[in-house]
C-alpha cells in the first residue's frame, strides 16, 4: 500500500461511471490561475465540474512567464478550433485568484527565503516573486502583468479574485478587462 492507494480506490470508482467527453468549449469560457495549496481547490470553491474549465495551479498562483505562455497558446488554440463558436470580440476570461494564509508568505522573510533558495536552487529573487503576503496587491499586480503581455490576446478578459481561507468566501477585485 502507498500513500496513492486511497486516491487509487477513488479513481477506480470515479472510472466505472466515467463518460470521455470530446474535446470542445468549456462549459464555463474561462481559465482559471490558482495555488496549489491543498486547501485552495478550485473545483470545491467555485463548483467546477469536469469539462468547466481549464485551472493552472502554481505556487501561489502567480503569473509567470510560464503561465503566460500556456494562456497564449489556449488562446491560439481556441481561435484556431472554436472561434466562430461564440461571441467573435472574446475568446475567454482569465481569473487570477490569490488567497489568504499563503504559504509563500514566509519567502517575504529574508533568512526563509535565503535557505529556501539553498535548498531548491532557485534564485532569491524569483523567490521574492512569488511571495503572497498581502493576496490583494498581488492579484492586483498580477493581472497587471498578464494585462500588459505582448503575447496576450485581445480577445482574453483577465480578473482577479481573492480567496478567504477563514470565510470561503471568494472576492473579486479587478474586475474583468481586455488588454
């Protein structure tokens, strides 16, 4: 027994009554950018099924180049296979959503982010980055960026959103807007 058994059993359940759907629109035309904290689960707060929508989950669901690249290539990718299926102005909405209690908080304190750095290699300063210690200026910042990327469509709308941990509760904070 490892510790995926458990998840393992559930997925042979989920399986017996699985329908593969075909490739297609989402049900909700929207991409969603979040942590990967396990307390923070997209398909949990937002009520998303399979086939809803696309999620990116990363540390503190920031917008990284990375990111960016996989929200310019599903733009293409949507052109390119669904855009005469719809509103011809927008393809989809990005939600950038952040939240409370973020673990990447403590790579706001210098001496964590310097052992953090000696241990996984990367560079203090990408470090620094990605740290959520306040997630409404972060969003903020975020959505600014993806906003301001050359290789964001026009036709994409990006928002931003906060998740409470304490409340579960999700806020918007910027409203959806073109680049």
């Amino acid at each position: 027994m490892t510790k995926l058994t458990r998840l393992l059993e559930h997925n042979e359940r989920f399986a017996r009554t699985f329908v593969p759907t075909a490739l297609g629109v989402p049900t909700a035309p929207v991409l969603v950018v979040t942590c990967l904290d396990h307390r923070v689960d997209p398909a949990i707060t937002l009520g998303l099924q399979l086939g809803d929508a696309p999620v990116i989950r990363n540390t503190g669901g920031r917008v990284t180049q990375a990111v960016i690249d996989d929200v310019a290539y599903l733009a293409f990718l949507a052109e390119q296979l669904f855009g005469g299926q719809g509103a011809t102005d927008t393809l989809f909405e990005v939600a950038v959503i952040h939240h409370t209690q973020c673990g990447t908080a403590f790579l706001a304190d210098p001496n964590f982010r310097k052992r953090a750095a000696e241990a996984t290699g990367l560079s203090e300063g990408t470090l620094e980055a990605s740290a959520v210690a306040d997630p409404s200026a972060t969003v903020k910042a975020d959505v600014e960026r993806l906003l301001t990327s050359p290789l964001l469509s026009p036709k994409v709308s990006v928002s931003g959103h906060v998740y409470d941990l304490a409340t579960g509760r999700v806020t918007t904070t910027i409203d959806a807007r073109y680049p």
